[in-house]
C-alpha cells in the first residue's frame, strides 16, 4: 500500500569480533531485539553472512540471492549465492589472485556473472553455473586483458564489454550452452 511504512533504512552490520554494531538505531518499522539481532518482521531476512559488509545484488524467482561479502580476514570483496539459509562462496572459485569482485546478474537457473579484479591488474569476466559448480572465466576466453560480464538471461547467454591493450572497449555475446563467442 501507498501509505505502507518503509523498511528500506534498516540496515545492520554483521558480526565483527564477537559484537553487533547497529548501522541504524532501532525504529517502530525496523524492530530490534535486546541481543542487537532484527526482530520478526516477516519480510526482513538477514542473510547472517559474516562479514564487515555485504551487499544483495540479486534475487530470483526461485529465492536464490547473489551478492558480495567484505572478507573478515583480507580486505578482498568476493562474491556468493545464498538460498534458504544456505551461502555458497564463489570467492575461492575465482583463484588466489582475485581481490575486488562485482556480482553484475543472475538468471532463473542460478547462474551468475560478474567480473573480478585480480592482483595482476586485471579486470576479468566469469560465469558461474550452480547445476555443475564450475565457474568459467570468460575474460580468458575472450583473450582482453579486461573484461566483464553485465547480463545473463535464462538461455545462459551473457553480455559485457572487453577491453583491449590499447584501452579500446567493445560488446560481446556468450553463449555458456553452446560455449561461443560473438
């Protein structure tokens, strides 16, 4: 309804060292309760990721949140898929070598595209597929020293840009089926 109240300022940080700290202060439409936790409002969910600061990118029909995470041990954003209380993190997936990730898109399969910066310098697109657990990076595929993936549909075509050495950028099309590049 129009005159609904809004949910949308109530945010909280997630554990940090044993303590809770509250972003927000407690408010009639953002209940919090004696231990610092949301309270029962039906339609707030915390994902209860540990971490200084995460960020929900994307949702899908089926309920599946894709997002980032703030590493507690590294300053290294990284990126996950939760559902039903249950997070996977894509984060290792990506390598040693990946420290600032982006989730961009995630499509009714669960599938999810974003790119990574890595320790090289470099900007790299990937694809990950929760049916097969496998995580492509795109970016070699497509032979740029720097790409990313903006969109995925649910034929599990993706589109994005590379960039080439001499910074000059231009679209591409995946298809993660079929395995081409147009």
């Amino acid at each position: 309804p129009a005159n609904a109240p809004s949910t949308r300022s109530c945010h909280r940080m997630l554990p940090v060292g044993g303590s809770t700290r509250l972003t927000t202060p407690p408010t009639p439409h953002c209940p919090i309760n004696a231990t610092g936790e949301l309270g029962a409002d039906p339609g707030l969910i915390d994902l209860a990721i540990a971490s200084r600061n995460s960020f929900a990118n994307r949702i899908n029909d089926a309920g599946q949140v894709a997002g980032n995470y703030e590493a507690l041990d590294a300053f290294k954003i990284m990126p996950f898929i939760w559902k039903s209380g249950i997070l996977t993190d894509l984060g290792p997936l990506l390598g040693p070598e990946a420290f600032l990730s982006s989730v961009n898109d995630m499509n009714e399969a669960g599938q999810v595209v974003g790119s990574c910066f890595t320790t090289s310098f470099q900007n790299q697109a990937f694809i990950y597929t929760p049916a097969t657990g496998d995580l492509l990076n795109i970016g070699v595929l497509l032979g740029a020293p720097n790409s990313d993936a903006r969109a995925v549909n649910d034929q599990g075509q993706v589109v994005g840009t590379i960039t080439n050495a001499n910074f000059e950028t231009q679209g591409y099309l995946y298809d993660s089926v079929a395995g081409t590049i147009t």
